[in-house]
C-alpha cells in the first residue's frame, strides 16, 4: 500500500507577497478581495494588471503545468485564487476567511475575547455575496451562464424585475438590521464596532448595484429607506484612506462585461 502524501505546511509568514490570480477587464468575483488587501496596505500581484496574467488564470482552469501537480493544494476550480507562499486556494469567501484574522479585517480564532467572531464576520460577508452578488448576476444570466445575455433578454427582464421588487429590500433589511443591531457596535461598521472583510464585502455588493440598478438605488434613497447600509455605511467604507487611494486608482477597474451590468431594459425602480 502507498504511503499517505503528508500535506503538512509551515505556516506562511505575513510578509510573503500576496499573490492573486483572477480576470483581467471587470472587478468581478475578486474585487472584495483587492479591497481587503488594500485596505490592510498588504503587498500583493495580481494577474489582471499583468502582462500576460490571463494565460496564468488559464493554466490554473486547465490543470496545465506546472499547476498540474500538487502533492499539498488540490487542483481549483475557478479564480478568484489566492498564491500565499506555498498555499494555493480559491473561492472568494474560503480566501477572505483565511485574509481576515492575518490582514486585521476579522477576530483572530485564537482571540479570547472573541474566539468565535470570524465565523459571525464570515456569515456576513457570505450572505452580501449571496444575495447581493450572486443572485444579481442571475439577473442577466437567469438560464444558463453559457448563453449570451442577447439569448435570454426576456427572461433576464422578469428576473431583474422580481429581484428589484422582492429580495434586493429583503437583503438590504437585512444589513439595515444588522447594522442597527448591539453586535454592530459603536459607529458604521457591521459587527464589533470595527471594519472587517465584510464591510468591504458589503460595499461592493451596494457599489455594483447602483452601477446595475441605478433608477432602484435611487428611488430608495430618495424614500431615505435603508439609510444605513446606502448611505452611512457605504460612504464609511468609500472614505477610508486607503480605500479611497484604490477607487481612484487605475487599478480598481471599470464595471462592464462582469458582475455587475448595466443593461438599460434592465434598470428599473420596483
């Protein structure tokens, strides 16, 4: 019988480069990720700003070398990835869980004061991603994500209206509940009175919709409903230093052909 392959590791330091493998063109699926390395002032790659990176973000897809063989990470499934020294992982919530404790951005598991609170933080985050991403992008792509959204404009229609109407106000009570709740803490931020990954989660969420459905954020705003999370809350994330430097930068890229779309018989007001 073989022997079992150890996939032990050292534990990789924080001053190793991050490095992140994801599309080049849109934010897409890897934008809350570029925000919490930002924001924590982390060194980092990122193959969407790199001469050739998309043949990187292939290879990994493809299994090809020399990403074929790896005795301690199993083969990805699709970007966003994360490189960490020797680590190698994917899936946009599974990196910022292991981000959190290491950039600042949630409780540390080995906190006494707060042994379980990256757990609540990744709750949040998974359920912004969930409602306010995910479920967004079926709105152009209701059918299947390997037909253009030309070959299911009526059927996108009748999803962008229903999420509009019916879960873009339960999700946004949601936040709004959240924020307003004890576990928030003192000022903006979602849990512990302090910015985690998900707030910069949540931003995103809110600052992609008012790129897809800008008449519906709107009208919202205007009716001053979920304040906290349109407003307050967003306008926290978006004034933070480092943050601030990024959205301005050429390295947050524009919206287009990814996440977040904006298709005019799709932006209406519920």
């Amino acid at each position: 019988m073989a022997s079992p392959v150890s996939t032990k590791r050292a534990r990789t330091s924080k001053d190793v480069p991050y490095h992140l493998i994801y599309w080049p063109g849109f934010p897409g699926r890897g934008e809350p990720i570029r925000l919490a390395l930002e924001e924590a002032g982390a060194i980092y790659t990122d193959t969407a700003h790199a001469e050739g990176g998309v043949n990187e973000v292939l290879a990994h897809i493809k299994g090809e070398q020399p990403f074929a063989d790896d005795a301690a990470n199993p083969p990805v499934f699709a970007p966003p990835i994360l490189k960490h020294g020797e680590l190698t992982i994917n899936q946009t919530p599974n990196i910022l869980l292991y981000l959190g404790a290491r950039l600042g951005l949630a409780p540390s598991s080995d906190s006494e004061e707060d042994p379980d609170g990256s757990y609540k933080v990744n709750e949040l985050a998974l359920t912004a991603l969930d409602g306010l991403s995910n479920e967004v992008h079926d709105c152009h792509h209701p059918i299947s994500v390997n037909l253009y959204y030309e070959d299911q404009k009526a059927e996108s229609k009748k999803r962008a209206e229903d999420y509009v109407k019916t879960r873009l106000p339960k999700f946004l009570g949601y936040f709004e509940r959240v924020l307003g709740s004890r576990a928030s803490g003192e000022g903006p931020w979602l849990y512990g009175g302090q910015l985690t990954y998900a707030d910069l989660v949540l931003f995103q969420c809110v600052d992609g919709l008012k790129f897809m459905f800008p008449k519906a954020i709107a009208k919202l705003q205007r009716e001053e409903k979920y304040a906290k999370v349109l407003q307050e809350h967003y306008e926290a994330v978006k004034a933070r230093p480092k943050i601030k430097a990024y959205l301005e930068s050429d390295r947050r890229q524009k919206y287009s052909n990814g996440m977040y779309r904006y298709y005019e018989e799709l932006d209406i007001e519920g």
